[in-house]
C-alpha cells in the first residue's frame, strides 16, 4: 500500500472510531483494530505498526519555547501542574513525548483523555482532573490553544482560562499547508518544520519576532525548495563542485550542507568573488557588452567607470587621466565617448592603460580560482541568484584558454535570470521551470537579496598570491538589523524539514513542484500583504546596488508625496520606481489601513511595470 492509500484509510479509521466513541475518547488501539477491519493491516502487526507511529510522533515532536518557559517556572516558583490533554495516544507514549521537552513531568501529573476515555472537548475531563488533584476549581488556571476545549469547557468547570494562540498555524504556515498538484505530505511537512521551528523561539521584541517568523515560514522554504532543487540539478548533470558565489551563496551554502546526502560525491565550496573583482578581469578589449556589465550608462562620469574597472583616483590620478586622454574623472559619458573609448581609435592610450589594468587583474583573478580547482576538468556548478549571469560571464572570459578549461564546463544555477550572455556556458533558472513560475510573479530582486544577505563586506580585488580581498570583514547595518536571527531561522527550517522528510522516507527531490506551490502561496502572502511590522522590518532594510558598495537605501521607506518626484518620475526622468523596489510595504507603513486598503487594490489592478520595477 502506498503512504497516500495509508493515510487515507488511517484517517479514516479514526474518524469512524470517533465518531462512534463521541462524546468520550477514542484510542489509538481501537483506531488500529479498525485498520484491520477495512483490511489495511494484519491483527498481527497492529501492535508493530502502533509502535511505528508513536516512535515517529516522538521522532518529529519539538518544544514550544513559550510553554515550555512557562512550565519550567512555574515548577520554580514551587506551584503544582499538571498535564490535561485530549489525545488517542496511550499514557505511556504521550509522557515520553513531554519528557523529551521538559523531563520534569510526573506521570502522576499527567491526565490523557486516552486513558479515563473522557475528554476536555466535552468537558469532563476538567471534572475528572478536579476529582483527582484535590484543588478547588477556582484555584487552577488552564492554559491551551483551543478556545472551545481548553477555554470555555475550563470556565464552565469553574476554572480561570489564559489561552495561547500563538501554536495555531499563522498564515504563512496555512499556505504553505493548502492545496498542491503533488504529494500533499510534502506541503504539511514543510509546513510542520516552519511552525515547529517558528515556536522553538519566544521574543519580547516585536521586531526580532517579524524577522523569526518570516525566517521560519517565508525565507526559510523559499531557500529550501530553491536549493533541492540545485542540489538535484547539479547531481543530474554529474557535476563534481558546487561553487556558491559571494555574498547571496553564504546562506544557500549553509542550506546546501543539510540537505545534501551523505553519500553524494558533490562537493560544496564557497568563492569569493563580485562585480568589482571579476568584471576587470574579463576585458581584453573594452566593448559594450563589458560596459553593460559594469552597469555603465550614458551620462555617467568617466569616473563611476574607472571606479568600476578597479582604477581608483590613487592607482590612476587625475592627472595621468589627462595626460593620457584629455579628459578628467568628471566627465560626461556620452554614447559617442563610450564608442571612442572602447575603440581605442581617439584614446589610445588611454585605452591600453585601461586594458594594462584589466590584464593585471586577469592574472590574480586565475590564481584564485586554479587555487580553489574551478579551473579543474570537469562540470562545474555556479550558484548566484540571478538576475543577469554577468558573473558567470566574466569567469568564463577571464579564464579563456587556461589550460584546460573552457567555458562550456560551466553551470550556473539561478534563482532567475532577465538575461543570459553567449558564450559563458550553461544557465539554469529556477524560477523559470514551470513549477517555478508563480515565483516569478511574487518574488523582487531587492527581497531577494535582503533573504540571502551576507556576514562579510564584498570582494574588491585579490592579492598577488590569489587572496581575496574585502572591503570590509564584517557587514554592519545588516548584523544590526537582525542577520544572525535570519540566518538561524533559515537553518533551522532546513533541518528541520531535512529531518521530518528523512523520517518519513521522502526525497524532496521528487516533490519541487509541491513545494513550490506551498512556497509561492506564502511568498505572495508575504510580498502583496505584509503586515505592518513586517512592511517596516523588512522595508528597512539596507540595500545597495551599486558594485563599489557607496550608497545605500531602504528597500521599502515610508511614501513622501512629493508631486514634482513623481512626475519627474512618471515621465522617466528619475530612474527609480514611482513608490519603491516593494511598494506594497510602503504604502502599508505609510498609511493606516482604511487608506492603505485601497491604494493597494488600485495597484494590484494596475500593475504596471513601473510599480513593479
């Protein structure tokens, strides 16, 4: 019999023993010898197959850090508890599931509706723990998740109530459980890991809390299903290394080591590189294509330029600028300057200078990478998120003809991709595969990159021995926003959901598609509907475009209605998007949500390619 047969008759043998016991309790004994009737087991194995689901009960059970406090000091302050739990589970399992959370329960402590056969749902199982523990009802206070039994059923016995909501599933959690076109265990697994992790932690601040959750029912699967899949695709095509580029790789890289088998021959490796230590290294000859990559634009300086080809005002002094061309770092780049310079015809020399540099480059660029075996025989793998391979590119152009390696050893594993240079090898984008489509729709670049921020500053060049050289060893603003949270509810979710699936002897390779369609559920939740908090938190973040790590912004800051920005900016004269790179966040954080409701219905109905730049 397959699982999905499995669960289905076990459901259904529960709900017949239910129905048939109500009011009182049903157990997990009866469930089972109904099993047996409907033919889904033998008499004989039914006492292996209970068995079985109480070891993976035990197996997949984890604390609530909120009850499990609370417990701990209540047991401190020298009160009396005691355990009330409707469950078809016997005593003896339910205690071994407690005490793997908190060993300090006594079993004479614990009341199970298993065992009396009455229940809180109906009531009387308050009646039975009064009878039994020898307190006025008055004087006991009960605590659950569930407003009908452990509430209202607790004051109609004459107790206090203090519900906790906060173990219901959130809404991320309830998406990423809904409806799926593949195996439906694979969605309530992931789902299971994101509240079982989301609850291992409890925060008085309401900001690292944002961060936790979204870490644990966003992030966290996004980067799950987005790294089984690399791990599938690198293996299906035999590759030997996995090189997880700098800064988005660190997480992914982090991801990656849970989920890849043991006994996979893959190797893992991180590489430090960036836009301002590879892009150099890929000229031999200045040309448009190189221009488009540093991300050079017509009416830029000739100094944004040079700075982006590694020749700082120290290593190329204005006066030698004008000496060599007759131009200074501020000049204008004009499409007829950008033409000359690449052609060497009218600057020569200034020209040669520049590809002098680029040669320089080129050499310490390749002692790094032969030193991290890139340059080896064999398929390699490249990992980015995306958006236009230009990394890739320039490995394969700077790398040209060295010994034996040529750019078609080249995989590049994406996130997405708007574009995919010639000759660099092999592209693949996740987000382009059919399952991977509704991603697309939901995902920004900035949220993206903010998901798979990094602990170290970027690559400005390398040694002379092929050492890599950052700009800074730390990255400030994003350690104080709440890295180290993110980082740890990502890692979390990944083992967690590594060990669930293990468990239940489920590849979640098989299953991208299902997992994609929980993921984009949550995302889109997420992304078109944050939360107050979650359109601050994240919208706060600080991110930057730029190569050279200059300038920073807000991903999504509070709307300032500024009438003359705005047609500036409508008319293209401005290029940046017309609220900002996630305008759902601004305009929740701008305004309460009588206003915010329906500005973001408009924008929704609109979405034009400038509000979703």
């Amino acid at each position: 019999m397959d699982p999905a047969a499995w669960a289905r008759l076990r459901a259904e043998a529960e709900h017949h023993c239910a129905r048939k016991a109500k009011p009182q309790e049903v157990t997990i004994g009866q469930i089972y010898r109904r099993l047996a009737e409907l033919g889904g087991i033998d008499e004989s194995s039914q006492k292996q197959a209970m068995e079985v689901e109480a070891s993976v009960e035990l197996g997949i059970t984890s604390p609530i850090a909120y009850t499990s406090a609370l417990l701990q000091r209540t047991i401190a302050a020298g009160k009396r508890t005691a355990i009330l739990s409707d469950t078809y589970l016997n005593k003896t399992d339910l205690l071994a599931l407690l005490n793997s959370c908190s060993p300090q329960i006594d079993s004479a402590d614990v009341f199970a509706s298993s065992e009396t056969l009455e229940t809180k749902r109906s009531g009387a199982l308050f009646r039975v723990f009064s009878r039994g523990h020898g307190s006025l009802p008055g004087q006991i206070v009960h605590i659950g998740d569930n407003l009908s039994s452990d509430v209202l059923n607790a004051r109609r016995a004459g107790y206090k109530a203090a519900p906790y909501t906060c173990s219901k599933p959130n809404r991320y959690e309830r998406a990423l459980a809904g409806p799926t076109r593949s195996n439906g265990i694979v969605r309530s697994v992931i789902a299971g890991s994101a509240r079982a992790t989301r609850l291992s932690r409890t925060f008085d601040d309401q900001r690292l809390e944002t961060i936790w959750n979204v870490s644990c029912g966003v992030t966290g699967p996004l980067l799950f299903a987005f790294v089984t899949w690399i791990l599938r695709e690198a293996m299906a095509r035999q590759a030997k290394r996995l090189y997880f580029l700098s800064r988005d790789g660190e997480i992914l890289l982090k991801v990656a080591r849970i989920l890849l088998p043991k006994s996979s021959l893959l190797e893992l490796r991180y590489l430090y590189v960036s836009r301002a230590s590879l892009h150099p290294a890929a000229l031999e000859q200045l040309s448009w294509e190189d221009i488009r990559s540093l991300r050079v634009r017509v009416g830029d300086t000739l100094g944004s330029l040079l700075d982006k080809l590694g020749l700082n005002s120290e290593l190329l002094p204005e006066a030698e600028i004008r000496a060599l061309s007759g131009l200074s770092r501020k000049t204008t780049l004009s499409r007829e300057l950008i033409s000359d310079l690449c052609q060497g015809v009218n600057y020569k020399a200034f020209h040669d200078r520049i590809n002098e540099h680029a040669a320089a480059a080129r050499l310490t660029v390749r002692r790094y990478l032969t030193k991290e075996g890139l340059l080896d025989k064999g398929t390699v793998g490249i990992v980015d998120v995306g958006w236009s391979g230009r990394l890739q590119r320039s490995i394969a152009k700077a790398c040209a003809s060295v010994g034996s390696f040529r750019s078609g050893q080249l995989v590049g594993f994406y996130f997405g991709l708007v574009d995919t240079p010639a000759d660099s090898g092999t592209f693949l984008s996740f987000s382009d595969m059919p399952a991977g489509r509704e991603l697309k729709r939901v995902v920004r670049e900035d949220i993206f990159e903010a998901f798979c921020a990094a602990h170290h500053g970027t690559v400005t060049g390398y040694s002379g021995d092929g050492t890599p050289n950052l700009l800074t060893s730390d990255n400030r603003e994003a350690t104080r926003w709440g890295l180290d949270l993110q980082q740890e509810g990502i890692v979390g979710l990944a083992t967690t959901a590594t060990k669930t699936f293990q468990l239940a002897s489920i590849d979640p390779a098989d299953h991208i598609l299902g997992l994609v369609d929980g993921v984009s559920a949550a995302m889109q939740i997420f992304i078109r509907k944050p939360s107050r908090c979650e359109a601050v938190t994240f919208g706060d973040f600080l991110h930057c475009e730029s190569s050279l790590h200059d300038s920073f912004a807000a991903i999504a800051p509070p709307m300032r209605i500024q009438i003359r920005s705005i047609v500036r900016r409508l008319n293209g004269e401005e290029d940046v998007p017309i609220i900002s790179r996630w305008p759902e966040a601004s305009i929740t954080r701008s305004f309460p949500r009588l206003v915010s409701a329906p500005l973001l219905g408009i924008l929704w109905a609109r979405q034009s390619s400038r509000y979703w730049a």
